[in-house]
C-alpha cells in the first residue's frame, strides 16, 4: 500500500447508520485500528454459529445469497468512501470465513483452525488469490479473493475435521 493510499483511507468516513456500511464494516468490526480484517473474522464467528444449526442446503443457501449481496455491500462502500476494497470493509471476511467453515463439525477446535487457516490464506494470498486482488475491481472484486481464500481454507478444513 503507498503512502498516499494510507493517508486517503485514514481520513475515510464511514456511517455506521447506513445499513449497507453498517454491514460492510462488519457490525463496526472492521473499524478496528489495526487488523480489520482479523477483527472481522472474530466478529463473524458468532453469526457463523448461528448459521451452523442451518441444515448444510439451508447454510449453501444463506452463503450464497451472503455472496451476491456481499457484491453490492463492498461495492457501495467502497464507491461511498472512494477507496477501492479499504481495509475496514469486511463483509467478504464473513463470507469468506462461512465458506471455510462449510459442513465442518463445530467445536473450538474447528473454529480456531477455521480461524487460522482463512486468516492464513486470506494474508497471504497464494496464487490465484493474488491474482484476483490484483486484477479485479469492484465488489466482485472484493468478494471473490476472499471467496477463494475460503475454498482455499475449507478444503484443508475437510481433510482436517
């Protein structure tokens, strides 16, 4: 990230009143100083325990329609701010997370590896998840690397649990 990126996003206000910011920034989570998207994560884990007494059609079902909004939700915000995929705009974090979690017994242990290996791979970005943050824009953009770094994760989680 240049310097002059830096300064843009730290002066970006959001408006956590508006509902597609308020879901954007992940409930507010994704203000968090440093690490937003780490923070999002956590915030994320209890919506997914909710999510997780879904049967797993009813969970594909809800992360699906979480995905095609999510287009929307980073979209807008990210226009709304002017700054392409800042870091407080979160929702893919959610979606991403749900992904990996997808059909994985839960326990602490499943969330916490969960956790981790998202996190992991959502930081990192391994081909091709580099590449589809490099090169696409918008809110598919946005969603798609973390929508990859999820299936990324959720594979290793199904060899694991």
């Amino acid at each position: 990230m240049s310097h002059l990126q830096s300064k843009v996003e730290s002066k970006v206000t959001f408006n956590l009143k508006h509902p597609v910011q308020f879901l954007a920034l992940g409930f507010g989570s994704g203000l968090a100083p440093k690490a937003p998207g780490t923070f999002g994560t956590l915030a994320a884990i209890p919506v997914f325990l909710g999510l997780a007494l879904l049967s797993p059609v009813s969970y594909f079902i809800a992360i699906l329609v979480m995905s095609i909004a999510g287009i929307y939700i980073c979209g807008k915000a990210a226009t709304d701010v002017g700054v392409h995929d800042h870091p407080a705009i979160v929702w893919d974090e959610f979606v991403g997370f749900f992904i990996t979690m997808f059909m994985v017994p839960v326990s602490w242990q499943s969330v916490l590896v969960g956790f981790v290996l998202f996190r992991l791979f959502d930081i990192f970005k391994p081909w091709p998840i580099s590449f589809v943050d490099k090169n696409m824009s918008g809110g598919f953009g946005i969603m798609f690397d973390d929508i990859l770094a999820g299936v990324f994760a959720l594979v290793i989680m199904q060899l694991i649990f």
